[in-house]
C-alpha cells in the first residue's frame, strides 16, 4: 500500500509520540494503531503493520535502558522464554480468530494495570521464602509474562502497561529498573511476532517505514525521561493516564 507524504509525516509523528509514551508507560498502541487507521489501512494490516513497526520500539527503548538493565540477567533468562513463546502464539492467534473480543478485553486489562501501578509496592524480601514458595513464585511468574505476551502478540494495545505493572510488583528497585525490564520483554514478544507477521501477514511496509522511524527516535527518549523524572509523580502520572484511558475506551467498547 503506497503512503502519501501527508500520511507518512502523520506516520512519523504518530511514531514518536508512540515510541516515547511506549518506553515510559508501554502506551505506544494507543498512538500508533489509531494513526494507521486514519493512514486507510484496515484493521488487521494496521494491527500487523503495527506490530513490525514496534520492532524498531524495542531497539530505542532497549538502546535507552542499558544502565537500569545491569543486574537483571536472571530475571531476563527466566522471563525471555515465556515472552518469546507468548508472542508467537498472539501473533497465531490474530492470524486465525476474530479480533473482535479483545476490544472489550482492553479497558479491563488497562484498568487493573494501571491500578496496580498506582499501589504501593512492599520491599522485597530476599532469602525469606522456602524453596518451594520461590519455585511457585517463579511458575507464576513466567505463566503471567506468557498470557501478556500472548496478548501483545495479538492487539498489544496497554500489553506494556501490564508487563510495567508485574515487574513492580517483582519488587524492582525504582519504576526505572522496571521499565526496562518491560522493554526487554515487550521487544522480544514484539519481535517474534513481528517475524511472523513479516512472512505471512498483509504488512504495509512504506507505512511501517514511516511509523518505525518516528518510534526508534521517541523511544530512544524514553528512558532518559524515566531515568531522570522523580519516581513517584511519573509513577502516579502513568497510573492515572492508564486509567483515564481505560474509562474511555470502556465507554467505546461497551457503550
């Protein structure tokens, strides 16, 4: 599908706002799939494009996020696995079922997230549980990355949002450590799925062109943000963002 150059400076907007709302808050769906609608792609090319032009997302984001990641190769290992398998079962998924039952499904799941930034999170706690707590502990864990992973493999919309909101309650050490964990994992579900997308799916590459572009640049600027901002107002700003997202789109979806 040819872009014009109206559709493809639009594109490229949408791209940065994406990619920087997307490495602070994993929000970038919420400006990059609307902008390949108004683009003229249908929903399913836009949701596919979307996805392949979050690629270049997970390299800024994670490019941006090296000095938090120092110290957090044994939570990755254990995560990435669950994250990559997840995302190619979206990315099945989307290719083979209808889309239409994850749009009431969004607003829940950006609500509950959003919410659980917002809470206060206990300290953790190191070499206090039994082995056998720290193994169910560890299942949970990975079974929760899998079902998000599966999901951002599919639409991806608020999927940032949700991976944010379990690595706080990981116990990681500032919102920043957090984010980049999310960044990690996101990108590889993304990725993964993207690949598929790439090979059999009806990928708009010059869009893709335009909105990877815009989103390698704003999710470079990401982290910096993060990294920089105090902790608890951008804490507090993402949650009520994410909620005041998921009312709206409630209101769409089951209005």
């Amino acid at each position: 599908m040819p872009v014009s150059w109206s559709q493809a400076a639009l594109l490229f907007a949408a791209g940065v706002i994406g990619g920087l709302t997307g490495s602070i808050a994993g929000l970038a769906s919420v400006a990059t799939y609307p902008a390949l609608l108004l683009a003229g792609l249908p929903p399913v090319a836009a949701n596919v494009t979307n996805t392949v032009a979050l690629v270049a997302n997970g390299v800024g984001s994670v490019w941006g996020s090296r000095p938090e990641l120092a110290g957090q190769s044994a939570l990755l290992k254990r995560t990435l696995p669950f994250a990559a398998v997840g995302g190619v079962t979206g990315a099945v998924l989307l290719l083979s079922t209808p889309a239409e039952g994850f749009e009431k499904l969004v607003p829940v799941l950006l609500g509950f997230a959003s919410l659980a930034i917002l809470l206060p999170v206990r300290p953790r706690r190191d070499g206090t549980s039994s082995p056998r707590r720290r193994t169910v502990t560890l299942v949970l864990q990975g079974a929760a990355v899998f079902a998000i992973c599966i999901y951002g493999g599919y639409f991806g919309a608020a999927a940032g949002v949700l991976l944010l909101a379990l690595f706080l309650r990981l116990g990681g050490e500032t919102l920043a450590h957090a984010n980049a964990a999310k960044n990690v994992v996101l990108g590889a579900a993304n990725g993964v799925a993207a690949l598929i997308f790439a090979v059999v799916a009806p990928v708009a590459w010059p869009a893709v062109l335009a909105l990877g572009t815009g989103c390698l640049l704003g999710s470079r600027l990401g982290p910096v943000v993060v990294r920089h901002a105090p902790d608890q107002p951008l804490r507090v700003a993402i949650g009520v963002a994410g909620v005041a997202l998921a009312v709206k789109l409630g209101f769409d979806a089951y209005g």
